[in-house]
C-alpha cells in the first residue's frame, strides 16, 4: 500500500512529462531558407579548391618517427605483444593452440596428399607459415596453415607439370615414387616462394582492394566447387585405385569416369577402412555438436582416429595382408633452407598469382568475420604482406602455398583464442611432432587421412544451399554463383576462377547499362520527391519534369540516360527538333527565292526605264507613273524580307522562331530538372551528354536545370569547363525542391502558358 501511494506522483509526472513529449511530436514544424542555386550555395558556406599537397614528399621524409611508425605497420607484433594481458588471455590462448594443433596434425597429413606430396610436408607447411603470421599478422582469430581449397590448386599444378608417366622404370613399368616427389616437392616449394613474392608485393603497393572484385557469391561457388574437386581426388584413396593423373579442362570429368570404371579393382581393405574412420569422426563431430555446452573443450576426434588407425594398422598388418596402402617414412626433424628454382617461374607464374589472389580471399575474408564479431580491425594491405612472408619463407623450407581453414579458425574462436599467440603455441607443438614423433605415424593407412579430408568438406559442402537462399534473395547473384561453380568444376582451378571473375565483372557492366529510371513528384505537403510509378500520392509538379536515374552515368550509359529521359518525358524530341529544322529550311529557301524574284523585278524594271527615256509623249508620263507605284509596292515587299531574314538569323525573333509559330506541338512541361545525386564521378562522355541535354531541350524551349549534384562532381564539371554562357551555376541547385521553384518563378516571370505554371 505504501509503495503505490509513494510512487502515485512520480508516475503521473512521468505520464505527463510523456503526454507533452508527444504533443511536441505532433506539432507541425515549418523551415523556410531562400532558394540556393550553386554560385550562391558556394558563397554562403565558402567553398573553395583544396590546397594541392605533394605526396611524395612526405613519402621521401625521414625521420626517426616515421621509421618508428613503418616498423610497427609491418611489425604489428611490436605494438599488441607489450600490452598483451597474460593473466586475462594467456590460459585461452593455450588451451586454444593446443586445441588448433591436434586439428593441424591429421589436417596437415591428409592435406598433403591433397597437394601431391608426401605427407611430411603438409607438417612443414602447419610449423614455418604459422610462425610466421604469428609475427607478421594483424587478424587474432584466423588460423594460418594448410586449406583444403589451396592444396588441390597445389596438386592440379604438381600432377601436371610432374605427372607419373614422366617417372616411369623402363623395366617394370613402375613410377619411381622417390624422384616423382622429389620433383613436386621442387615444383611447390617454387611455386610457395613465387606466391609469396606476389602477395608480398600486392601488399607493398596497397593492393589489398583487389579482394573487393571477388564478391562473396563468386567465392563461397569457387571453395563449393572446390571441395567438389577435393573430394573427387580423395576417391582414389578410399577405393585403393591407381588412376591416371588427368589436369586441365574436364579432368574432373575425366576422374570420375575412370574412377567408375575401375571400381571392380578397388581394395576391400582400404575400402572397409575408409568407411569406419569415416563413420568414428562423424560420429565424434555429432557428440561434439550435443555436448559443446557441457565440453569444455570439443573432442578431438581426428587425433583419435589417426592415433588408433595407426595402432590397428600396426598391430593388424594392414598393408602386407589387405594391401591397405599407408603413409609409409616419415623422416624426423627439419629440413634445411632450399633456394627456389627460377627456371620453373615462367611455368608457374599464372597458377601464382591466381593461388595467391585466392589465399588472399580466403583469408581476409574469414579476417574481417572474426574482427567485426570481436570489435578490432584488420589491416588488409598487412594481411597481404603477412601471407606473403609466410608463403615466400616457407617456400624455402620446401613448405607448399597455405592459407587460413575455416574449421581450424571456429575451433581457434570458440575454444578461448584471444590473440596470435594461440597460432604460436600450435607450431611449436606441431614442431614437437616433427622433430620427435612424427616417425610413429608411419603405418597410417591413407584411406583414414581421405575420409579425414571428405569429412572436413561438410561445411563447404553445406553451401549448396545458397542456392535457395540466393534464389529467394537475388538472382543475380545466384547466376554469379552458378556461372563460377559449373566453370570451376568443368575448367579446373585456375582457369574457373578467370571465367568467374570475368563473368563478374561483365555482369557489372550490363548492371550499370541497366538502372532504374524514374520521373520524380512531390509528396503532399513535403519538399520530397519520390517516383511517381511507386508512390501513389506522389504528384508531378505541372509544367516541370523531374528525372532520376539510379545509377551514375558514365561513358558506358550515357546515350541510354539520354534516351529514357527523352522517352519517359513523353515528349520525341529528335523528330520534334528535325520537323523544326525542316520547316526553317523551307523558310529559308522562300526567303532566298522571293529575294531572287525581287533582282529580277529590279533588272527588268531598269530596263523599262531606260526604254521609256527615249518616248516624250503623255504616255511616257502615264507609264512612268504605273512603274513607280510598282517600285514602291516592290520596295515595301523588300523591307519586309529583310525584316524576316534579320530576325531569322538574329534569333531573337519569337514569332518566326517558336514551335507555336512554325505549326508544331510544344511539350506539355516548360522545365526540366535532372536529379543528378547519384552522379559520382563525370568523366567527357558525360560531359558531353549533359550539353547535348541541354541543347536539344532549349531548341525545344524547354528550360533545363540539375539539381542536388556533390561537391566533387561540380569541381569536375568546373574542370571539363562545363559551364559557359548559356549553361551557368545558375542552373545548378542544392536540392530538387530549389530547382523545381526557381522553375515555377522563372516560367512565371516569362510568362509561360498560365496551364503549366501553378504554385508550389
């Protein structure tokens, strides 16, 4: 009781301070300001050009500050390892590379095999490139090291420049599998430095906005079509098939047919062991999905497959009494440095770049994912130069092209990574099993590494599904997806990813050749302007068309906006302009000929005089009398032609000169406005295109006015001298609502039809 009587007052104050919250709310609000054009705009708030600043001196200073600033641009560990809070992070950060670590060993093994090399490698490839980024990088969440998407590229380029049939023994016909991959191994590691150099210097130079033409639709169609791709090269694996290495367009077709046909061949042994590791991870990644909120961490389900196929491989014989093929020596400890060989540049200069715009892609893209959710930012252009040293670093170190997996980084997320640190911890750990135990996985079957590797593909399998999604959102898109997915399966890697990006890009073009024209009225009792077509209470202003395109015109639109605007003003203003010039023309003509019939009256009536001269009688009188009333109604016919040509080429004459006086329709509208607010660059095309505007309305006697146009766009149309006499800053206004009335007043002022001319 006493708690709602003390609380009466305060919520009938609360009540009524609402009430006159509302009640201001519903007060109408009226602002009136003079009507702006560009010259007075430019005047009241004072704009003027920049003061030019040369670049390249502040590039050519130096400085102890600036090289202080430049070390930790490109040494970012140097600004977040001294303010690294170790009681708060480092417990995450180590049970997080650990985490990331167990997932690195069966990944990094079964992901060799993927780029065709022996599975060593795939654990050189998940120790120096980590390291590396750990120094280098600037996103705390990815986890840098071997991809699904990046070892197939690797391996379609190392199966078709180092294919088994270049390593045959002329006297059994067998592959020399030690010189084989001696050659791939070569053939990567070249490849990983070119890769390197290439991402290294992007980023230098700030290339970092290439990605943006890599839409999201392209992407996740080339990494769906890529595990397509994967798992049809895990196929070979998991049946114990020796297949022929097939490379450039439909080898993917290729493989599967052979894989088809040679399924009667395949080993029961490899087969039953593929399947049961396969069913173990699914069922280990399904108790991981219902038990992670009571897990502290996920269970690691790879390491325990491959620890105990390897122990029943062992224990059972799998190779030598079913013919399971295993991943045979493993050599302990590191490899020293190798120097690329540049012989091999020329061959494999195309497939860099493309593996490295990929990587980039992949990377930068899950980056900026993690930095969004996380509130941090990424630095594109260092992400670049960070993959880069990896890449080019563990090319040295006969490591292959990595990139970031999408797996490994949820695990790396969701398991307590705060920083690069967590990336740390899982390459030295990675390191551990290089130098000392990496010999125990000698008698790993390689059917478990493929179902390791078919299982993992679940994610990016699971993105067939855009395509319901995109269909229901935006074809286009959709289209864009499709197009990358069927020329990636069907053309391989690299030459899928040119299609696509090609295809992108196109379908840019036709976009912006097709935007959305619309004529403008205004909202009742608003200064707003909104498209008539889908407002229903909008109403064009009488006597002014607005006109809006939704796309900026360029050189690759311009005569399409010239064209919807003459079409959707409802007005044909070529023919309208080619009838005027017609009926001028004819004027002309009877103009030129009257003055010819004029010379000859005047020569004939000089003779008739000069014949008269020599008569002296009264009739010579009369005759002369009747020649001078004609010389006066000739020189009366004569001023008259003269007025009517002065005026003609005067063009100040209104009555010989409007459509109104020539017998021609005018346009039911005396303005035109052009919004051009979605006009973000002009380049001359436009240029010309807007003076052509300009210049046919006028001959119409429409008056043309643009509207709404940024700062930019005015000091470029200032800078392709745009403005003359006839088309001055007075026709350019701050807002279509100014235009639309200085129209109306200007119309007014002229004394335009009263019909088209109303108050606003």
């Amino acid at each position: 009781m006493g708690l709602s009587e003390t609380s009466g007052p305060r919520d009938t104050q609360v009540l009524l301070a609402t009430t006159e919250t509302m009640e201001l709310r519903r007060r109408d609000y009226h602002v009136e300001r003079p009507v702006l054009n560009q010259e007075q705009l430019e005047e009241l708030g004072r704009w003027g050009a920049a003061t030019g600043t040369r670049q390249w001196r502040t590039w050519l200073q130096c400085s102890h500050a600036r090289a202080r600033a430049l070390l930790l641009q490109h040494l970012p560990i140097l600004v977040w390892l001294p303010r690294y809070p170790v009681r708060e992070w480092l417990l995450g950060d180590l049970l997080s590379g650990l985490s990331v670590a167990i997932m690195q060993l069966p990944q990094g093994l079964a992901y060799a095999l993927l780029a065709g090399l022996p599975p060593v490698f795939g654990l050189y490839s998940s120790f120096y490139p980590v390291f590396i980024y750990f120094l280098f990088g600037t996103s705390r969440h990815i986890s840098v090291g071997t991809f699904a998407v990046m070892s197939v590229m690797v391996g379609s380029v190392t199966e078709s420049l180092a294919p088994d049939k270049d390593f045959l023994q002329a006297s059994n016909s067998t592959v020399d599998e030690a010189a084989r991959d001696a050659a791939r191994v070569q053939l990567a590691s070249t490849l990983s430095v070119l890769v390197g150099l290439f991402q290294v210097g992007l980023g230098l130079v700030h290339f970092g906005f290439v990605v943006t033409y890599l839409s999201e639709p392209l992407v996740r169609g080339y990494t769906t079509a890529a595990s397509v791709q994967v798992f049809v090269s895990q196929l070979k694996y998991v049946f114990g098939l020796h297949l022929s290495s097939t490379s450039g367009p439909l080898s993917l077709i290729y493989t599967v047919v052979e894989v088809c046909w040679k399924l009667p061949q395949s080993v029961i042994g490899t087969v039953v062991t593929a399947v049961v590791a396969g069913v173990a991870l699914v069922l280990v990644k399904l108790l991981n999905d219902k038990l992670q909120r009571h897990l502290p961490l996920p269970l690691p389900g790879e390491l325990f497959t491959l620890i105990g196929a390897t122990g029943i491989s062992y224990g059972v014989g799998l190779k030598h009494r079913f013919g399971v093929d295993v991943v045979g020596h493993i050599p302990t400890g590191l490899v020293p440095p190798v120097a690329p060989s540049p012989q091999l540049f020329a061959k494999l200069v195309g497939n860099a770049f493309t593996i490295a715009v990929v990587g980039f892609a992949i990377a930068i893209s899950l980056g900026k994912i993690f930095a969004l959710r996380h509130g941090y930012r990424v630095d594109s252009n260092q992400e670049l130069v960070a993959l880069g040293l990896s890449n080019l670093i563990g090319g040295i170190f006969q490591c292959f092209p990595v990139s970031c997996s999408m797996s490994r980084s949820l695990v790396q997320e969701n398991t307590g990574g705060n920083t690069q640190v967590a990336g740390a911890v899982s390459s030295l750990f990675i390191l551990i099993i290089i130098v000392k135990l990496g010999e125990l996985f000698q008698d790993l079957p390689k059917a478990v590494l493929a179902a390791t590797i078919i299982v993992n593909l679940k994610g990016m399998l699971k993105q067939f599904t855009d395509i319901c999604s995109l269909w229901k959102a935006n074809r286009v898109d959709l289209l864009i997806w499709l197009v990358t997915f069927v020329a990636t399966v069907l053309l391989n890697l690299d030459l899928g990813l040119a299609v696509a990006v090609v295809f992108s890009l196109l379908l840019l073009v036709v976009r912006m050749q097709l935007p959305h024209y619309s004529v403008l009225g205004q909202v009742p009792d608003t200064d707003i302007y909104r498209d008539v077509a889908e407002f229903s209470e909008a109403r064009e202003v009488p006597g002014v068309k607005v006109f809006r395109s939704s796309a900026t015109m360029c050189f690759a639109n311009a005569e399409l906006y010239s064209d919807a605007l003459k079409q959707r003003c409802g007005v044909d203003v070529d023919h309208l302009i080619s009838q005027k010039k017609k009926l001028l023309r004819k004027q002309e003509l009877k103009l030129k000929r009257m003055q010819k019939e004029k010379l000859q009256k005047q020569t004939a009536a000089s003779k008739c005089t000069s014949a008269s001269n020599v008569n002296t009688s009264d009739g010579d009188i009369e005759s002369n009398n009747v020649e001078g009333s004609k010389a006066k109604q000739a020189s009366a016919e004569s001023k008259l032609e003269d007025t009517a040509a002065h005026g003609q080429e005067d063009g100040k004459a209104p009555d010989l000169l409007t459509l109104k006086a020539l017998g021609l329709p005018q346009p039911g509208f005396h303005s035109l406005v052009l919004d051009l607010g979605a006009l973000s660059f002009v380049d001359t095309v436009c240029l010309k295109s807007l003076k052509n505007i300009f210049r046919d309305f006028q001959e119409i006697e429409v008056e043309v006015y643009m509207a709404a146009c940024h700062t930019p766009v005015v000091a470029q149309l200032e800078a392709g001298q745009f403005f003359d006499a006839s088309i001055t800053k007075q026709r350019l206004f701050a807002s279509v609502h100014d235009a639309v009335i200085f129209a109306l007043q200007h119309a007014r002022s002229n004394q335009v039809s009263p019909v088209l001319v109303t108050k606003l």
